[in-house]
C-alpha cells in the first residue's frame, strides 16, 4: 500500500501528484534550499493515497458522484445545496484507522507542538493555475484530537462552494484532484509579523523587483486583505551584487494584529497606535526576504526550465527572531503575460469629481455600476458588470468577482485576496481604499482607475478612455539611441516594457511636487515658517524621521531609485531640480523662502540656485539622495544633468557643490551632464565640453531664449516654434561642436515627440540620442530607422 504520511524532507516537486503543489514546494525547498540558508517550518503531509483510501473507507465516491455530476455551478443555489451536502458527507466520516495512527506518529515525531494544518490539493499552485485559497488553513492547531479534527476539516475543504466552482471553471474533474494535508510546526508571528512577497511586481510585469508585503502577527491578516501592510520593492540585480536597493516603501495602517486565542484559536487585537506608525521589518530583514526569493525563483526557474516568478509567504517567530518560508508557488498572472504585446489604458480629460482611491491593481480602467456589498450571500443583488464596493474580499467572494468589472476594498494591499484573483480574472481592482463603501453610493456609476500609477482613483460617472495596444515583437534597431523622458516614478516600471535605449530627461520636480510636496529649506530651516497650518502639516509628514531633512532625501532616492531601477542597466538622465521661484512658492513652507519675481522662467532657476546661499543646502539634499541610489542601491546607471546653466563659471561653482557632497565627476565611474538650453550653452560649447560628459538640447527653453519669447505667455504662443530657422542653426551648431569635442548629445525636448520631420533633421546631423514621450516612442524608432536606412543607401551609392 503506498505510504500515508511522508515527512516534508522526503518529497519535493516531483511529487506534487502525491502531496500536492503546496506540500511539494514545502519539501523543495528544505531538501534543496536549506543549505542556502533559506528557512523552512519542519513537518509532514499526507498523501494523495491518504486522501483516496479516506474516500474509500467510507464508501463516499458514489455519494459525491451524485452530488456533483449535475452541477451547474453558475446557478449559486444549486452550488450552495452541492458544497455543504459534500462537505457535511465527509465531515461525519470517520478517519481509517491506520490513517489516524499514522497521522499521530508523525505529529509525535515532530514533538507535539502547536502546528499549522494546510490543505494542499494535487491540482494545486500548477503555473498556470494559483487555486489561491480554494481550500482551508487552521492555524495554532494543539493537541491530537484538535489535529485529527483540523485534518478532517482539511478533507472537507476540498468540496468548498469556491474550490468546487473554481476546478468546474478551469476545466479540472472533482474526482481526478485529491487532497493532501500538511502539518508545520507554527511559527511565531503573531509576536513578530509576516506577510507575502512576489519575485515580480505583480502589477507591471517588472521582473527585477521583489514585492513584498509586511503587517504584524499572523499572516492570514494580509493574505485575506484585512489589513492594509507596509510595502517594499527591492530591486534584484543590485541586490545580488550586495547593496541595499529597497528602492521604495510605503507605511502601511496595519491596524490590527492576528494573535493566538484561547483553545487553539486565533483572534485580532487592535495594534498600538506608536507601532502602527512605524515599519515592522528592519532594513536587514527586508533584504534577507528578497535575497531569498531571488534564490527560490532562481531553483524553480532551473528546475522548470524557464523563468519562474514565485508568490511567497513568510513569517517571523518573536521567540527565535527568525525568518522562515511558509509557501511558495509560481506566480500565475503576469508571468504568462506576453511579452510582445504592449497594452496601455488612457482615461480621456475629465473633470470629474475623485469620490476615494487606494493601491492600484494592474493598469486597466473600468466604468459601471457600484453595487456595495457587506457579505457574499447578497450575490442575488450583483449584476454582470457592476463594480463590487465592499471592505475585503475572501475566497467566498469569488462567484461575485468573477461576475464584476472590477472590485474596490477598504482594506488589503497588493498582495491580498482580491488583488491576486483580480489580477487571475483579469479585472481592474483598487485595495486599501479606506473608506469607499462610505464614499461611493451604492447603484451610482462610477469609473475605476488604474492608469494613473501606483494610486488608484475612483471617480463619479462613466468617464470616456481608450485602450492601445502594440506589437513590439519585430522592431528595427537604430543607430540612434531612441530614450523617453519621464516623470511619474509609479510608472516607470510599466513604461520599461516600451521598446528604448533608457531615460533621456527624468524629472525631479514631480517627485518633488506629488510625493515630498515640501520646500526643502522649510525642511532645514522650520524656525523661518510664519504658518502655524504649514508646521502643523510639514510635522505630519515627517513624523517618524529624526530629522525632517531625511524625509526629503528619502523620498527623493526612492524616486530616483525607482526610476534608475526600471530601465537598469541603460542609462538614466536625472535632471536636477528646475523649479522657477513661483512654482516652489506654491510648496509647503515656500513662500517664507522664495522671492517675487516678475519673470520667473529666466529668473533664479536651475544651476544659479545649487550654489546660491539661499539654497545651497537644498540642493546639497538632491546630492546626498543621488549618492544614496548610486553608492547604497548601486544603481550606478543614473546621470545627473544640470539645467539652465548659463556660464562655464557657473557650472564650476556647481561642480564643486556636487564634489562637497560626495559627487566627484569621475569618481565611481560618475558622469555629469549638461541641458543645451540657451544660446550661451551653444556658443560656448566647448568650454562647457570641458566640465561635462555630455549634452541634451531643451528646445523648449532653447526657442524661447533664442526668438526672446516667454513660454508661458498666450499672448506671442503664436511665433513659439522650435522650427524655426534660428533654432534650427543654434542645434546644428551644438550637435557638431559636441561631435567635434568628443561629447555625447541627445534632445529631451518636446519637438521630436510633435513634429516628426524635426527627428529627421536630427538624425540627419547625426545627434547621438532622441528622447521622447513615452507615446511617441515607438512611431519615431521606426521612422528614424527609415531615415537611417535611407542615409545608409544614399552613402553607399556615392563614388568611392
């Protein structure tokens, strides 16, 4: 007779028709990852024949036959009266006798102690198939006739009204799947955290960051989406040539803690507020967690012969301080994503009025009714298409979900419950949200957003949007670099996927304005604010930082590294802070700092400020979060680029700014770079080729300087045209000086990306770069490989 109870140590993933995908991973990972320091719960499951031999001694296979032959399982009545006639039918049978003892031998082996018992069908965490939470976890199960009582609960929860719809669903036969049953020692998280991570952004495709996901205590509080976690993405390749590259992370509300009950229970307690307010990993943590997803997916790769994104749960025991490995399964969504097709959701210019928003799930946009529901039973009230609006969702959401459009929670972050079948059922999704099922009405329309970045946004009424797609699979290469400026640091994952050679203008200023939303010096110097409201303000966003300056340069380096992350190792031109005085007056605290000026864009902007003694300090900030991302991170891809720098002598001075705060051009392999803005740049070329790397031409700033116009104006917006002839020469001239110079020169302005025969003329001098808007990217790579083609002939046709 085949064997009943394996110990986890003796199985691996060659053995997921005996124990299932989960208990099968577990063994995997003990036997082959140990050595590598990856920790893992000790234990043992039982098997498949186990599950078999259970049915069969209780004559159960008939009586199920007849409950579940002619299912519909999309009339909920009948699935409803079917899953609790099958579980009630194996919850009265008995265990074989020589199952229980075997059951209780190995749970003496192990010593008895207080053990998680986790169902793990043999249909189970397959890639292309999660069956995330179809079937029951007991967690903090004490005692043997509590473990042989959990075990027949296990058994039962094959037949749950979600797993039994969900296998008819995916084509998989209720009698082909079995059940297996795995006991692990408990890890003590519920004095200590734990959570989910993922060896992919889950809502990108990025395949270079781990997500992962921390709250305190046990950890079916994230998985389910009761609490909305802290977050983190580390970016991989950095990290495993040894730095710390958490290149970004949220503070989670983690307002309640799932602790041992009484009896073997499990029960939340709220969590104190001074907690709540402050990460529950250390950095050191966060880093060993990722460190050991890359060394999971990189054995699950191998093993599978491809690459493997992993969905991972953890936890850390308060007694040890440990960390340890509670799951691993492939991950099943972005993984199978093509990689040829380019997708991308636009919502059209609106007005509309912003009811809530919360974490994004994935990129799409949906517009319908909202239905808001308290509880699964009220699916009688959900029609195809509504948007479901309800606090958190569970397995027993899922007849709901997969009738819905989208979903909105007040609860849960990116790794929960509904962001994970979301993203399965392919269905726009917003987590976290707060308080939505108090904001949205309940059969008001309503549009769900998740195009903006990692928020997202719901908005009242149907707004209008389009969905473009791409086919990047057969794209020319070029001579000339194609790059693409951007802005919003939340979309620089999804924006890597477009075909470019990197980023050729990265803005601070939106980190800046959308993320800090402070002045920098009102960060160094708060005793100059006047504003009682302003300090108030300024004293609530930087609580938890020692110095509210470190709150500048944090959220600054995470930008930077977000940006630097996504499109590694190519590089990424960084452009200093260019606010003009009126636009830094309108942050927290700026207008106790900044001066009135009549005409701000050819004021005190760019290089005139990083030295002056007004804001010599701030910009020594932007430095010391440049060093961070390219010296802590490694993310040495990153070029700074100094704007609006109107004299050699200038660009000295900020040089020697840049090296106070550790930023020596040519140290570490450090570039600095130079915006080509005004016609003194150009005239002095080869001064400024001296003191810089390289050149990007602004042609914005360029034409207005050169024709004497002032951008901003209505009234001569008509004579605004970088075509003009004067423009034009000035960028021949820049381009075959910085040729001549030995520099590299590239365009970040907007004319490329608005008239096309402007690439053209660029391609024709010969510029080494063209940096566009991400929209504009893939029409102008092939119009530029035309031109190049057309140069190539008309060359090779002239005499030698």
């Amino acid at each position: 007779m085949a064997e009943l109870v394996l110990p986890l140590e003796a199985v691996g993933l060659e053995a997921i028709a005996e124990v299932g995908g989960k208990n099968a991973s577990l063994g995997e990972m003990i036997r082959q990852l140990s050595a590598q320091g990856v920790r893992v719960p000790g234990g043992f499951a039982t098997t498949a024949a186990a599950y078999r031999h259970f049915i069969a001694a209780g004559g159960l296979q008939q009586q199920l036959h007849a409950i579940l032959d002619l299912l519909d399982s999309h009339n909920i009545a009948q699935l409803q009266a079917a899953g609790a006639a099958a579980r009630a039918l194996l919850l009265a049978a008995d265990l074989p006798a020589d199952l229980e003892q075997a059951i209780l031998n190995a749970y003496r082996q192990l010593g008895a102690p207080a053990v998680a018992v986790r169902s793990s069908a043999t249909a189970e965490d397959l890639p292309d198939a999660s069956f995330a939470g179809q079937q029951e976890t007991y967690l903090n199960v004490e005692g043997e006739q509590a473990l042989l009582a959990a075990c027949r609960r296990c058994f039962a929860s094959l037949f749950t009204d979600r797993a039994i719809s969900y296998r008819q669903i995916n084509g998989f036969d209720h009698f082909e799947v079995a059940l297996s049953i795995g006991v692990q020692r408990m890890v003590r998280a519920d004095q200590a955290c734990s959570g989910v991570m993922f060896s992919i952004d889950t809502e990108t495709g990025f395949r270079n960051a781990v997500l992962l996901t921390a709250a305190y205590g046990l950890g079916e509080n994230v998985v389910q989406g009761a609490v909305n976690p802290d977050e983190y993405l580390i970016f991989k390749p950095t990290l495993e040539q040894g730095f710390a590259p958490i290149v970004s992370q949220r503070l989670g509300s983690k307002a309640i803690r799932m602790i041992y009950g009484e009896h073997g229970s499990t029960c939340n307690v709220d969590v104190p507020l001074e907690e709540r307010n402050r990460f529950a990993l250390s950095q050191a943590d966060v880093l060993q967690l990722a460190r050991w997803a890359c060394l999971i997916e990189r054995h699950y790769s191998e093993r599978r012969g491809q690459p493997t994104p992993m969905d991972i749960e953890w936890g850390k025991d308060g007694i040890s301080g440990e960390l340890f490995i509670l799951q691993a399964r492939p991950e099943t969504v972005e993984s199978r994503r093509s990689a040829t097709l380019l997708r991308s959701w636009h919502l059209e210019p609106h007005l509309a009025e912003l009811l809530c928003s919360g974490r994004a799930i994935g990129a799409s946009v949906n517009s319908g009714r909202a239905r808001i529901l308290r509880h699964p039973s009220e699916i009688q009230r959900f029609e195809p298409g509504d948007l479901l609006v309800t606090e958190r969702t569970d397995p027993d959401w899922e007849p709901i979900l997969k009738r819905a459009s989208g979903v909105i929670t007040n609860q849960g972050g990116r790794t929960c419950h509904a962001a994970i079948i979301a993203r399965e059922m392919g269905i726009t999704a917003i987590v976290g949200a707060g308080d939505a099922t108090e904001r949205i009405a309940d059969g008001d329309t309503i549009t769900a957003s998740c195009c903006e970045g990692d928020q997202g946004r719901v908005y009242r009424g149907a707004l209008p949007f389009r969905v473009d797609e791409s086919d990047i699979g057969e794209l020319p290469p070029t001579r000339t670099r194609i790059l693409m400026n951007v802005g919003n640091p939340e979309e620089a994952f999804s924006q890597a996927a477009i075909p470019c050679d990197g980023v050729g203008l990265a803005r601070l200023e939106f980190v800046i304005a959308n993320h800090i939303r402070v002045h920098p010096m009102a960060l160094l110097q708060p005793e100059r604010l006047t504003d009682p409201a302003e300090r108030q303000a300024i004293a609530q966003l930087t609580a938890g930082y020692t110095q509210p300056a470190d709150y500048y340069v944090d959220l600054l380096a995470q930008g930077m590294a977000r940006l630097a992350a996504a499109f590694y190792p190519r590089p990424v031109i960084l452009r200093f802070s260019d606010f003009k005085s009126n636009e830094y007056a309108k942050l927290l605290g700026g207008s106790s700092f900044e001066p009135s000026e009549e005409n701000p864009m050819i004021g005190w902007r760019g290089a005139s400020r990083y030295y002056a003694a007004g804001f010599r300090e701030a910009f020594a900030l932007e430095c010391r979060a440049l060093k961070r991302v390219r010296e802590q991170m490694g993310l040495s891809n990153v070029i700074p680029m100094v704007p609006f720098c109107r004299t050699p002598e200038e660009a000295d001075r900020v040089l020697a700014e840049m090296a106070k705060a550790g930023l020596v051009r040519g140290e570490n392999g450090l570039e600095v770079y130079v915006m080509c803005e005004l016609p003194s740049n150009v005239i002095a070329a080869e001064a400024f080729a001296e003191r810089f790397d390289g050149f990007s031409i602004g042609s914005n700033d360029l034409t207005q300087l050169s024709l004497g116009l002032d951008r901003d104006s209505a009234l001569v917006a008509d004579l605004f045209d970088e075509r003009n002839a004067a423009v034009v020469e000035l960028i021949r001239m820049a381009i075959r000086t910085a040729k001549r110079c030995g520099r590299k020169i590239g365009i970040c302005g907007q004319a490329p990306s608005d008239h096309p025969e402007f690439a053209e003329l660029l391609v024709r001098e010969g510029i080494d770069s063209i940096s566009l808007n991400p929209d504009a990217v893939l029409s102008t790579r092939l119009r530029v490989a035309a031109i190049e083609a057309q140069l190539a002939a008309a060359n090779s046709e002239q005499p030698a």
